[in-house]
C-alpha cells in the first residue's frame, strides 16, 4: 500500500509465533534440546518486490523457520505475545534462519522447550520474569450471539493433521498480508477486507491486536473455529494498515500517522457485525525480560 510514496509492508512475523507449535510453556526438570540446530541471519527481503515471505515448515523430525526476528522466537518458545516480551530492539528488527532435527522419540509439542534452550545457548541469554498491569481490550460476545460460521469439529481429521507435515507462512506487500496458520487456519487482509477462514478466537485475537493500540484478550469462551469477514471503508483500510506498522515498530513520516487521528471506532463497528465485541480495561500480564544477549549467535 502507498501513501503519498511510502510503501507500507504488513509485518507477518509475530502472527506465525506459536502457529505450528504446541501451546505449552515452562519447561520440564529435564531439558530437552535439538539433535542438531543452526542460526543463521536471513538474507535480505527482496528490495524490487516491496514484498516479504516468511515461514515456519514441519515435516517428520525436520523444523525449518525463515525470517522470523529473536522476538518472534521468543514468543514461540515462551507462548508470549509480543508486548509480553521486553528485549533490546535489535530483536525485532534482526531476521535468523533455523534450521533442527528433532530427536528421535520427541513430539513436536517440545519443539517451544527446545527452542528455549536453543536461543539461550547460542545467544547466551540472561533473563527474568516479572508481572505487570497492561491496558488491554478483551473480545468478547455480543448481546445476541455471534454470527460467525461456526466450523464442524472432525477429531479424526485434526488428529492427522497433527502428524502431518505443516507449513505456517505468510507474506505481506503493497497489496495487504496473507498468513497461512496451518492445518487449514488462515487469513487476508486485502481489498479493504480481514477474511479468516477456520481460525479459533485465541489466534483471531492475537490478529486483532496488530490494528489495535492494546494488546487484545480473548474473553469470548467460544471453544470453536469461524469463518468470518470484516469490512471497511478504504480509509479505514489504510488507517488499520497504518497502525499495524506502528505496532511493529515502523518509524513513519507525520502525513501517515495523521491517519491515526481519527476517531478510529471503524474496527469495532465490522466486529459487532459478526456479533463480538472489544472492551477496555487493565489485566495484570506475564513479562519476559531480557537483561542481555548476543547480538550475534555462537557457532552452530
């Protein structure tokens, strides 16, 4: 998307973090690591495309991610979002390719205790965790129900396509964002649309937070996955496009930021549409913070 000759790129990176991992955090008296594991920085987003691809792949024993900032790393490995996450800025900004083999005889689900020990080996990380008060929105229902596509449970499907290889990708340029959740969870943001399809309320929340100026929480209780679309006025449109940038640390010229002055109520009317709700208030919220780290990663 152009405004007044600055190209805005949707960043795709903290959407992915926990995607195709299993939701667990902590970690077990035993620790659990790859069987071998490299870090590499990223080459260079392709400059002419004004584009960018990112992705996290699984198939057997083999974990390959490409991309994704330590930040992104972190929230995998810990399940934090990123306003969670309290690190040097370099962590957001710097791209690492990983590639692993999981041992033999470990599930997938350690994949976030591996990457704890990974990061903190090869970074040489010194970290604490503490708590703190957030304002936040919380999603929830609204009166009369939601009015979403609710999609039918298959536990035989799902339990397959745990097992089979996955893939979590997304790219996002001038024309919008596309992420690719896995196993069949996805969304768009394009042609003044957010269009999710098989997507839970955890992760629709998560989107959420990428066009809102608080973290947002699902309070929903709704255990399902929808089908659903939001609609907006192509102003309104490039105000979401603008603050999803902002939130992603973009510095942007003061032309673009005006479009944040509005009233900016155009995300709260599309959800009500599709029966759900934003609600303001303060939670107290988990912090992970780093007190050092190597910008460069050890020897692989």
């Amino acid at each position: 998307m152009r405004f007044h000759g600055l190209t805005l790129v949707f960043p795709t990176g903290i959407l992915l973090a926990g995607a195709a991992l299993g939701q667990t955090s902590g970690t077990l008296p035993a620790r659990v690591e790859f069987e071998v594991a490299s870090i590499r920085p990223s080459p260079p987003a392709s400059a002419a495309s004004g584009s960018v691809s990112i992705g996290i792949h699984l198939d057997g024993a083999q974990v390959r991610c490409s991309q994704l900032s330590v930040k992104d790393y972190l929230g995998m490995a810990y399940n934090l979002k990123e306003y969670q996450i309290q690190a040097p800025d370099w962590m957001r900004g710097a791209r690492f390719e990983i590639s692993a083999k999981i041992p033999e005889g470990v599930s997938r689900e350690k994949i976030p205790e591996m990457l704890q020990a990974l990061l903190t080996d090869r970074f040489q990380m010194q970290m604490h965790r503490e708590k703190k008060d957030f304002p936040v929105y919380t999603l929830t229902v609204a009166k009369g129900g939601p009015k979403m596509k609710e999609i039918p449970a298959d536990a035989e499907a799902d339990a397959e396509a745990r097992k089979a290889p996955l893939s979590a990708s997304g790219s996002g340029g001038p024309q919008g964002v596309s992420i690719n959740l896995g196993n069949g969870s996805s969304f768009t943001m394009a042609n003044n649309k957010l269009e999710a399809r098989k997507i839970n309320m955890t992760s629709f929340a998560d989107t959420l937070a990428r066009f809102t100026d608080k973290p947002v929480i699902d309070n929903t209780g709704l255990a399902g996955s929808y089908d659903l679309t939001l609609e907006f006025t192509p102003e309104d449109f490039r105000a979401l496009h603008i603050r999803s940038a902002v939130n992603a640390g973009v510095v942007l010229p003061p032309e673009a930021l005006r479009a944040l002055d509005a009233p900016g109520d155009s995300l709260f009317g599309a959800l009500n549409v599709v029966g759900l709700k934003l609600e303001s208030r303060k939670a107290p919220l988990e912090l992970l913070v780093i007190d050092s780290a190597r910008k460069t990663p050890t020897e692989n």
